[in-house]
C-alpha cells in the first residue's frame, strides 16, 4: 500500500468518526426528531461520553476498576491458556483418551458459559475468582482445540525427519511437538485474550462489587446512559490496547512464521 | 525357512552397506483391499557405492528407501545395515527427505545443531560444529534465517548440512532435488558428489530422472511399474569420478549408458503411463 492511499484511507476513516459524533450530537441536541432532553435520556451526547470519561481517568477512580478488569482478564487467560496447551497437548499424544473423552468435551464446549456465571459466584463467592472461573471456561476451550489439532498435524516429513535424527520421544516433545502446540497457542492469541475480558466483565456485570462490567452495570441501574456508554468507551479503548500488546507479543515469538516478517517490515 | 535364509544371506553379504533381500511391501487399504507395492526385490549397495534407484512414477522407488531406512517394516524379506539385520529405524543412516523436513520454528543453525543432540554433543560444540557444516554447504550468509526465508535449494542446503553433520555411514536420498529448478538440481548435485567424495558414505538415491541417476552414480538399478514392482535392471556406470554433474551429460559414454538403460526403463514408464490412465495413483 503507498503512502497516498494509506493517508486518504486514514482520512477517510477520520471523516466516519467526524459525521458519527456529528450526527449523534445533532440528534440530541436540536429538536430533529424529539425534545433534546429526552433524546438526552436515552442516548446521551458525544461531548456528555467524552467529558464524562475524561472526568473518570482525571479522578482516578477507574483506574482502580481498569486494574480489577485485568486482572482477571490475565488470570483467566494465563490459567485458561495453560490448561488448553496441556490438555490439547495430552490427548493429542493419547488417541484413548481423547476418544473416550471426546463427546464430553463437545458437550461442555456445546454449553453457553454464561449461564455458569452464577453458579461460579456461588462457587468463587463476588471477587475475581468467579469472573477468572467464567474466562477459563471460555479461553480453556479454545486454546485446547487449537493446540489439539494442531499437534496431531505436526507435518508428518518434519516428524520423520526428526526420528531419523535419532531423536527419543522426550526429545520430540521438545523440538516438534511442543512448538507446534505452542504454534497453535499463539495463532488463537487474539481470540483467547477477547474471551478472557468477554468472561471478566460479564462476570462483574452479572455480580460484583468492582471491575468496568460492574461500572457499566452501575450507571444502567440507575439510568445514567452517559456513565454507560463512558464504561463502554473506556472498554473499548481497553481492548485495543490489549489487542496492540497480543500483536506486539506474537509478531515477537513467531517471527519464524511465513508472512509475519514481511507484515512488520512493511509496518 | 525363508526367513532365515535370508538373513543368512545378510551375513553373507556382511560387506554391503545396505542389503535389502527378498522385500515384499503390502499395504492393507482404507477400503479393506491390498495393494502389493513391491515384489520379492533384493538389492544391496556396498561400502563407499553410490547406487542411484531409478523407476516410473509412483513404481514403489520411495517405499524400497523407507524400507531400508526402517520407516517401514516389509511384509517380507529382511533388511541388512552394515551386516546387521535391521530392527526398528536405521539411525546408522542420514535420511534426505522429498519434501521439506526442516523444522520451521528452527533458524538454519539451530535446524542443524540440534542433529547432534541425540548424539549428546553438547549445545556449544554442536552449535560450533553446525556452523561450520553450514559453511560447507554454502551458507554461511544464513545461519539465523528460518526456512520459510530461503529459496529450496538453501533448504535442501541445509537438509544436507542436518543430515550429514551426524557424519552417517550410509545416506538414503528419496528424490531430494526432485522440486527444485534444473539449475539449481545441477548445482546441488555437484555439492552433494563434491561432499561425498570426500568419505565416499555409501548412497542409496532414489529418482525418476535417469540423466541425474547416471551422472550422479556408480551403479543405476532399474525398478519396474508398479504394482508388485521388481528389479528389472543393474547397471553399472564406469564414467570417471571427480565429475561435473552438467558437462558429464555431454560425455559420449554418458549417451551410450543412457541410451542402454533407458531400453529398459522406457518400457516400464510406458506400463506405469497405461495402468495410471483413468486412475490416478498416488
């Protein structure tokens, strides 16, 4: 892509931004289509949204929030990613297991999460281990396929190869397997992170005392539209950055892999 | 008893290298059927002989290697390595696979180096050594680079480097240059013969290309069209050695040991290209 249609495309993609908040502000603030004090109630204003978040990073206060939403968001993809890995990894290497337990997993992979989250607060009590629980069950299974399948396609040339070598089977697992199960951990990074925030602030949405789920929960209980939709930016503006760092992080650690190289040099 | 016999032929034959005696290979299919790759085929490559393995496409050239290589168990006959019968796989042997066999995850030196760890060569000295094989293969410029970085020819470079950085007593070679250009085929037929002459290991090379075969080799054995293929020639190629893979073809003794074996082989292309026709062999 050159550089005169990478700077129209940003400017393009400015203007979206300009004519939407435009078109939300007029909306609400002229009598268009209602009394501006009711189209307030219901959809608040851009300027409301914006003073309002800017008002919560200056007080200090969400930061409190942000730190409760994240670490949950870690704790349940580093718990969630680490049992998928080692349970992919197992019953890749074990066809038994893997049959017998094969309908049980598709059954519980089947399940809706959500309706666990109360449960889990019953189990883990109102603090993050319950929104941490909720996460792992989402991230758990991702990562567990992924490493599943991708371990039991390690290239079938690369593995005899490697044998050929002479290598034992501690030996493979260290220099085949294990990559390639990391491979496929690292290729389902972005969605296992998006699961592991969709879980935490569900969770505190559904039952908690702190986090940005509860803070949007907060203001809808009490009808303030400008304190949710704030919680939503805020959110928002929180997952792009989680969303820099996971590219950041596997742009690093799969540097050997077709494609990723040639994507950060033209970056 | 059959099978004792042959391997009283092993013994007997304790000088070849590789002594492959009386192979049946059978595979039972996915549909319950059974498809008899080859038939009863004995073939042995002696200390220091590079024996190239010729045959029409999809003949059973690659499953006869895998056999030698103890990749795969033959439904009958027995296998001899250094006159030893062979059980399980062959680590006496370097492998150069077809198809790319390094590991991706792995930058050239690291894909290299790890070839001596079930050797126990500790991680310094293998890198160092890995290195240097690097170097011999034409390298040098791209131990850090990951496969997926280099054109075939280097991958193949370093496939060499991996394979023969074990310092093996026999090389099995199925089709190695088989996807690469013709340029490039010439030059890294000139390596490997450049290498080779060096401890002159005992070479097993598979190929459907006759003009590689004789230019490359000491001895062109000729399978039949598959199914149940056979040996249906051994011929010996006298050209002298060192050669240059490129200007031997224009040797006239390279024309009449071509001429001569291709009487044979073209009759078995020409079976393989009726039987493949309508269905499609893998």
């Amino acid at each position: 892509m050159n550089a005169h249609s990478r700077l129209k495309i940003t400017l393009l993609q400015v203007l979206v931004m300009v004519v939407f908040l435009l078109a939300w502000h007029i909306t609400t603030t002229t009598w268009l289509f209602a009394e501006p004090k009711k189209m307030q109630f219901f959809f608040s204003t851009p300027i409301d949204v914006i003073a309002r978040t800017w008002k919560q990073f200056a007080g200090g206060e969400i930061w409190y929030h942000l730190g409760i939403t994240l670490t949950e968001t870690v704790l349940a993809f580093v718990l969630g990613a680490t049992g998928g890995v080692l349970c992919g990894f197992i019953f890749a290497r074990k066809e038994l297991l893997a049959a017998v337990f094969d309908p049980y997993i598709k059954a519980a992979n089947a399940l809706p999460r959500v309706v666990l989250a109360p449960i889990f607060a019953l189990w883990f009590g109102l603090g993050i281990w319950s929104k941490v629980a909720l996460g792992f069950t989402l991230v758990f299974f991702i990562v567990f396929f992924a490493v599943y399948q991708g371990v039991r396609e390690v290239s079938q040339t690369v593995l005899a190869n490697a044998r050929m070598l002479g290598m034992n089977e501690r030996q493979l697992m260290r220099h085949v397997y294990w990559p390639a199960a990391m491979t496929w951990m690292f290729s389902s990074l972005h969605t296992s992170v998006g699961f592991a925030l969709v879980g935490a602030v569900v969770g505190e949405y559904l039952g908690s005392s702190a986090g940005l789920g509860y803070k949007i929960h907060e203001a809808e209980s009490v009808f303030d539209v400008t304190g949710v939709f704030s919680g939503m930016l805020i959110l928002t503006i929180f997952v792009l950055i989680l969303d820099t760092i996971v590219t950041m992080i596997e742009n690093r650690l799969l540097v050997w892999r077709p494609g990723q190289a040639s994507t950060s040099a033209n970056g | 008893m059959q099978e004792t016999a042959a391997v009283a032929d092993i013994r007997a034959a304790a000088s070849a290298a590789v002594a492959l005696s009386g192979i049946d290979i059978t595979f039972n299919l996915k549909d319950g059927g059974r498809y008899q790759a080859v038939k009863d085929i004995s073939v042995s490559v002696a200390d220091g002989e590079f024996v190239a393995v010729v045959g029409p496409t999809g003949c059973g050239k690659s499953t006869l290697l895998n056999a030698a290589a103890g990749l795969l168990r033959p439904s009958a006959g027995a296998v001899g390595i250094l006159g030893e019968p062979l059980s399980g796989l062959n680590l006496r042997a370097g492998y150069l696979f077809q198809l790319d066999a390094l590991m991706p995850w792995k930058t050239a030196l690291q894909n290299v180096a790890v070839a001596l760890e079930p050797q126990g060569v500790p991680a310094g000295e293998a890198e160092e050594r890995a290195r240097d094989w690097l170097a011999r293969v034409g390298l040098r410029a791209f131990t850090d680079r990951y496969p997926h970085m280099l054109s075939g020819g280097q991958k193949k470079r370093v496939a060499l480097a991996q394979v023969l950085i074990r310092d093996p007593k026999i090389l099995l070679m199925d089709e190695p240059f088989g996807p690469l250009d013709a340029q490039t085929r010439q030059i890294m037929g000139n390596l490997l013969l450049d290498l080779w002459s060096k401890d002159r290991k005992a070479v097993m090379f598979v190929t459907h290309d006759l003009e590689e075969a004789i230019s490359l080799s000491d001895r062109v054995v000729v399978m039949s069209a598959g199914p149940a293929a056979t040996i249906v020639g051994d011929y010996r190629v006298s050209l002298k050695r060192p050669r240059d893979i490129a200007d031997i073809r224009l040797d006239r003794d390279f024309h009449d040991i071509h001429r001569q074996i291709w009487q044979t082989l073209k009759v078995e292309v020409q079976r393989a290209y009726a039987a493949g026709e309508g269905k499609d062999m893998a």
